[in-house]
C-alpha cells in the first residue's frame, strides 16, 4: 500500500531517541521529510546522520514557548512546507500520585501537558486541510499505571485535550490522534525497569504481562505512528490507538 509519503514534511517533537525517532525513520522510509526536535544537539545531530537526507534538526525544549513556531519555521524554511506532527516528550517522573510534591506536579504539568498542547495549538494554526496532529501518550490515558501517578494523572487528560482538538479542527481538515505505547523497548523503559532495581526481572515481568508475550520494539511504533499519520489514514480523527501488544484490558 502506498501511505501517500512521499514529500509530505513532518515535525517531531521529542525525536532524538525513542518513539519519535522510530517514527521519523518509519516516515523518512516511506519519502516523508522531517524536522526532528529534542533537547540536546548532540542528540538531536545524531537522529539526523541516522535518518540522511531527509531530515533536518533542531534542539530545542518544548517546554519553551517558542519551540512550536521555531520547528514550523523550520519545515517550511528547509523544505517549503507543513504537513503534520507528532508531539512526543521525556516521560514523567515515577512514583505514586500521592508521593508527587507540588513542585513535581508544576513541572511534569508544563513540560508534559502544557508543552504539548501549546504545541498541538501553534501547529494546528499552520497546518492546512490534509494536515494531522498525533499525540504520544500511553496507556495510562485510560487504565493506570502502578507507580507511574503523574503519568495516570495527567495523560487522561491530554487524551481528553486530543478528542476536543480532534473536533475543533476537523471542519479545516486537519485530523488529531492519540497513540497509546504499552511496553516498548526504549530508554524511557530501560529506566523504568531499572529503577525498580532489579532491571532483568522487571523487564522479564513486564514481558510476561503482554499477551504478544514480549516487549515492544521502537520500530512497530513507528510503523503504526507513520500511518496513523499518513493520508492513507485520512478518514482516522478523535482516536486513541493503543501500541501495546494486547495489553489493555479496555476494549
Ligand atoms: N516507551 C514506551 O513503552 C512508552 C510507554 C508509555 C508511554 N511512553 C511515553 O512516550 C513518550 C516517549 O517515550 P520514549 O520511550 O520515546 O522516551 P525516550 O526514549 O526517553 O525518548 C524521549 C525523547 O524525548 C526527548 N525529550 C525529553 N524531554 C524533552 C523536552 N522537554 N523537550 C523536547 N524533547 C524532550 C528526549 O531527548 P532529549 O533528552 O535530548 O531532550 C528523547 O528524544 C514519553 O512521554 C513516554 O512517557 C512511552
């Protein structure tokens, strides 16, 4: 099948490693150009030797006002247009909701929440009909997470802030979706896992609570991320697709 790739310019958000940069390589395979975006240069230079020509890179913080405006300024610059984004950011902190001080709260809010509906909102102001945003949540978005209480606090609500967005732009043809990650075999995981201090095990364990019966690799994100985001999803808008080898119990 042909996703309708090709020349199409995508902003990433949060694409230096991880979810984003599976999705960037899923888009730059199929013909899609890219700005990839994340804190650091030298992260964000990488991305770009890994994903050649098509893509360009920008460090910057979406927890900064003007990173959104910067990273369309940048597709349109370097490749003469704006088709689409995915928001990705660093995970929350770990810990139970009732352990988060304020100050953690405060901080999780303004990078995680705020950072990417600001973003969603500068976007969707410069994308045209055709145009799509997705969001990288989690499946906290509708079952919680043990031990992950700012994630379960805060991903519903983004989900919620999708579904609103989803019908407030769909008039203009641009389309906004959720993606859903269980357990997918990146860094944020690896931390996870070793922050329960016995990395194996729980890695192990985890595996053992997906029906696949495995982790999660970046690249079966990517793929499902890179459709999801293609015009050949273009009658997909206000959904939340869970990438979770079967995990969720919600139906
Ligand atoms: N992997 C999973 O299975 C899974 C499951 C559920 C939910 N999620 C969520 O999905 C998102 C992505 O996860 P991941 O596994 O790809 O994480 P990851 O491997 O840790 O990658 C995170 C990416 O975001 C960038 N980043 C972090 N903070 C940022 C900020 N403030 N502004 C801009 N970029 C920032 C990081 O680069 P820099 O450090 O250079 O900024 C990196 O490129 C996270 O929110 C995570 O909680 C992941």
């Amino acid at each position: 099948m042909d996703l309708g790739l090709a020349d199409r310019v995508y902003v990433l958000t949060g694409a230096s490693r991880g979810l984003g940069l599976a999705t960037a390589q899923a888009l730059v395979a199929d013909g899609a150009k890219v700005v990839v975006s994340s804190r650091s240069q030298a992260g964000v230079d990488e991305a770009v030797r890994d994903l050649g020509d098509g893509a360009v890179g920008v460090a910057a913080d979406l927890t900064d006002a003007d990173t959104p405006g910067l990273l369309v300024r940048a597709a349109t610059e370097r490749f003469g247009r704006f088709d689409g984004a995915l928001i990705s950011v660093g995970g929350p902190g770990h810990g139970t909701a009732a352990a988060q001080t304020d100050e953690q709260w405060r901080e999780a809010f303004e990078t995680v929440f705020l950072g990417s509906v600001r973003a969603a909102r500068t976007f969707a102001g410069a994308l045209g009909a055709g145009g799509v945003i997705g969001f990288v949540l989690s499946t906290s978005a509708r079952t919680p997470i043990a031990g992950l209480g700012l994630s379960n606090g805060l991903r519903p609500g983004l989900a919620g802030v999708a579904k609103d967005m989803a019908d407030e732009y769909a008039p203009r043809g641009i389309r906004v979706v959720s993606l859903l990650p269980g357990r997918v075999l990146t860094d944020r995981n690896r931390e996870l896992f070793a922050a329960t201090g016995d990395a194996e095990k729980a890695a192990v364990d985890a595996a053992a609570s997906v029906p696949l019966g495995r982790l999660g690799e970046p690249e079966e994100f990517g793929r499902v991320a890179a459709f999801l985001l293609s015009p050949a999803a273009s009658y997909l808008t206000g959904l939340a697709v869970p990438v979770d080898g079967g995990a969720s119990r919600t139906l």
